[in-house]
C-alpha cells in the first residue's frame, strides 16, 4: 500500500545519531496519528512551516477527508500535491522518475523543503530495493555530505528528525502508487510559499536519529 506510515508494533531498533546540519530547515514536528496517517502528517507539517497562523492548532486527522486519505491505501501524491498548490500563497508540483538529490538539495537551499515518498520501517529484513509495502512520506530540511535530513512523522522517530546515509536513499526511493499499485521510482512533492516560514525555536534534540 502506499505510503501506509509505520507498523507501531515493532520493537524500536538501535538508534544511530548525527548531528543537525547547518542548513536545517525547522519544518515543525507533525507526529502521525495512526498507522496510515504519515501523509497528512507530513503536509500538516509543511502547512504549520509555510502557514503556522492558520495551521497551528489544526490536526493532522483534520486533513485526512482533503488528502483522501483511508486506512486501506494511505495518501497518494496528488492529492497532497493538489491540496497544497491550491491553498492561498502556495504552489505544489509532484515529480517522480527523473527527479535527483541534487534536484531536492535545491529545494531545501531555496528554503523550500521537499515532500518525499520512500520505504521506511519496513516489517521483514529484507534489502530496501525488494521493499514496497513499506511507503512512507518525510520532508527533507537538510543535508551534508554524507547524509540527507527529514522531519519524520513516524512514531518510533524519537526526536523530530531523522537521516539517511546518500547511498540509502538509491535503496528507498520508491514506492506504489494509484489504485493498481504501479510501481514508482524517486516520488517527490515540490511545495514552496510566498510567505517568511515560521521561526521556531532550536530543537530540544540537537540530534537527528537514524530512519529506521
């Protein structure tokens, strides 16, 4: 299924940690709701970022209805791309297939944090490439050279950002999509408003914890 969130019942595996990079985007923490809800978690995120007036205090099963979002399938890409561009001040294109690191590095230097669609806590050992059923959305808010940073809305993140090494991503960097479950390959959201996003204050982690 796509983009499903995580499966809360797993035990918590060792955490390996880095420190935040220098060009840390502060997208807020959205933590999902359910298993299933990492799509709207995610969008909230960007929403209380880009619009933190409006979207403070809404909920991320508040957007559920609007994103499509069920139990049985998740959240497609195009309903959170369509949600997005159509709120006032913002604008929200989906990509997948020819989409690069470096295409979501300049996203993140322009202060526009991307949406991205992987496997992450995935239920059986089994290498990422041959993984599909574990689709999950982050918002990447930073990189160095050797990692890439998201804002996770998975549960069994402890703090509020997790990395992956660059090679990881090749691995992940999929997911299925539409009603068949096609197969699709580097899926991103390209969200951006023309509003000053919010300041928010340090991290109380000053540590981004590796995705499980």
């Amino acid at each position: 299924m796509l983009a499903r969130g995580i499966a809360v019942i797993q035990p918590i595996p060792k955490h390996y940690v880095a420190p935040l990079p220098a060009n840390l985007l502060p997208v807020p923490s959205v933590k999902q709701k359910t298993t299933f809800s990492c799509g709207s978690a995610a969008t909230l995120a960007l929403l209380r970022y880009w619009q933190w007036d409006e979207y403070s205090r809404v909920e991320e099963n508040d957007l559920r209805a609007a994103l499509h979002t069920t139990e049985a399938s998740g959240t497609e890409p195009e309903p959170i791309a369509a949600f997005l561009d159509h709120r006032a001040g913002m604008a929200a294109t989906y990509r997948h297939g020819d989409v690069s690191v470096g295409d979501l590095e300049s996203a993140v230097d322009a202060g526009f944090p991307p949406l991205v669609d992987l496997q992450a806590w995935r239920d059986v050992d089994r290498p990422w490439k041959d993984v599909w059923d574990a689709g999950h959305y982050v918002v990447m808010v930073g990189y160095d050279s050797e990692r890439l940073f998201f804002m996770d809305p998975g549960t069994l993140t402890p703090g509020s950002y997790a990395f992956l090494f660059r090679d990881e991503l090749d691995e992940r960097w999929h997911d299925l999509a539409g009603s068949e479950e096609c197969r699709v390959n580097r899926m991103a959201i390209f969200a951006r408003g023309s509003t000053k996003p919010v300041a928010l204050s340090a991290p109380l982690l000053e540590v981004a914890t590796s995705l499980g």
